[in-house]
C-alpha cells in the first residue's frame, strides 16, 4: 500500500506553523482534563475543579521535561554530550514515553504529597485519562512517517517515505489502536467496577509494557541503537520493568485488601 502522504503542518502563518504532532498532544491534554474530572466524579475523589487544573498542569510540565529528558539519556546520549544546548531543542522531536511516565510520576507524588491526597487513587485517575493522548500522538507518528515497523509482506504493509521500497507494518497504528481505545476502555470498566485503589494505576502500567513490548515485534528499532542484550529493541528493555512493576503493584494491592477485610 502506498503511504497517504499526510501533510505533517496543518496550516501555515507566516513563519508559525501548526503541525499535527503538536495538535495531537493539545487534543490529548484536552480530552485529560475532562476525563479527569469525570472519573474525580465517578469515584467521589476529594478534588475540586481548580484541583485538577494544577494536577494536569504539573503533571504536563513533568511529561514534557521527562520525555525529553528520557529521550536524551535513553536513546542519545552520547550525541547530547558533545552537543548539550541541543537538549532544549524540543521542537526538532525526539520525546521517550518512558523518560515522560518518570517525569509524572515524580510530580504526582509531590501533587499529592502538598495536599494530602491518595497517591494510588490519584494514579488511577491520572493514568486513566493518558490514553486518548498517547493514541493520538502515535497517530501523529504515522502521519510524519516516523517510528515506522519492520520489512513485511502482509496486505496492509505500507511503503513509507525515506524508508526504502519494501513495504513495512504501520506499527504506529498498531500501538495508537492498543495504547489509546483498547487501554481506554479497560481502564474506564475498571472505574465502574470502582476496583480498588491502585487497580487501574498498576493495570496501566502493566498493560502499557505488554503492549508496547509485543508491538516492538513489529517496530523498526532506533537505527544507531538497532538490537540490543538477546535481540530485544530499547523500547522493549524500558517496557519489561514497567511489567514487572504492574504485576508486583497488583499483587500488593490485592494483598493488603484482603488482609484489611
């Protein structure tokens, strides 16, 4: 299949430029807050309004410093030591979702340590409204035409630009379909089921590590990193820990409720 060719700017002004990667994070903080403030409803979370402003505020600041940050340490160090003022230059792209969850974790636990609120239920609701975000970011990957998979000969392979003439998986569709509605809905039912506190905080994490683990099957790996320790790619390595954290935090969970029973 050939590649859409999907303009990366929406429109231009002068020299402002809108492209759909930023758009797709704007959409995704968006759609953030008025989830947040549904699920602070749906599970009588002691937050007021302006509460969730700060809570998303913050927890923007550490995804953005994380992500870059991640990024820098994660897949290029080596090129950002010998050239440091190039950490700041966000907008040439270059965000690691690892290096992100880090960034906000630490400042929810500031959050919620300065107001005395739950750090699980608090983690519930905030990772629960991250997927819409982290689909349409990866749909923004796609249509720059970045991050794409492996050789393949399957009907859908799409021949990507810069890419060379085999068609390749759209992995990027295939972890924006995982990662946003898949993951939205398990989360959103678990609310429902109003599952205990630091259910959906671990459930996401141990979920988003198994998803992105398989999907990195299909992903082309970083091109200066390639594989890695036994064949495994780096985002693959940055996702087992996430694994073994979400299946250690539900079993915590359901331990110390049942003792508390």
């Amino acid at each position: 299949m050939p590649f859409p060719n999907i303009d990366p700017v929406i429109f231009e002004i002068g020299p402002f430029a809108v492209r759909w990667y930023g758009m797709m994070y704007l959409v995704g903080f968006t759609a953030a807050y008025f989830l947040i403030r549904y699920y602070v409803r749906l599970r009588k979370f002691p937050l007021p309004k302006e509460g969730v402003s700060d809570l998303l505020f913050y927890c923007i600041l550490g995804l953005i410093i994380g992500a870059r940050l991640g990024y820098v340490v994660f897949y290029h160090l080596p090129y950002y030591l010998r050239n440091p003022l190039e950490i700041f230059y966000v907008w040439e792209g270059g965000m690691s979702f690892h290096g992100g969850l880090i960034g906000v974790v630490l400042c929810t636990l500031w959050f919620c340590r300065s107001r005395n609120l739950s750090i699980l239920l608090t983690g519930d609701i905030l990772v629960s409204s991250a997927p819409v975000g982290i689909g349409l970011v990866r749909v923004a990957n796609f249509i720059n035409a970045e991050l794409y998979g492996r050789v393949t000969d399957v009907p859908w392979g799409i021949v990507f630009p810069g890419a060379g003439p085999e068609p390749r998986h759209p992995s990027q569709l295939y972890e924006a379909f995982l990662e946003g509605p898949v993951l939205l809905a398990i989360l959103w039912w678990l609310h429902k089921r109003q599952a205990s506190p630091g259910v959906p905080l671990f459930s996401f994490i141990m979920l988003y590590g198994i998803f992105r683990f398989f999907v990195e099957f299909f992903r082309q790996p970083d091109a200066h990193l390639g594989f890695l320790w036994g064949g495994a790619t780096m985002g693959q390595l940055l996702s087992l820990p996430m694994i073994l954290i979400g299946i250690g935090g539900l079993v915590l969970v359901r331990y110390y409720g049942k003792n508390r029973q």
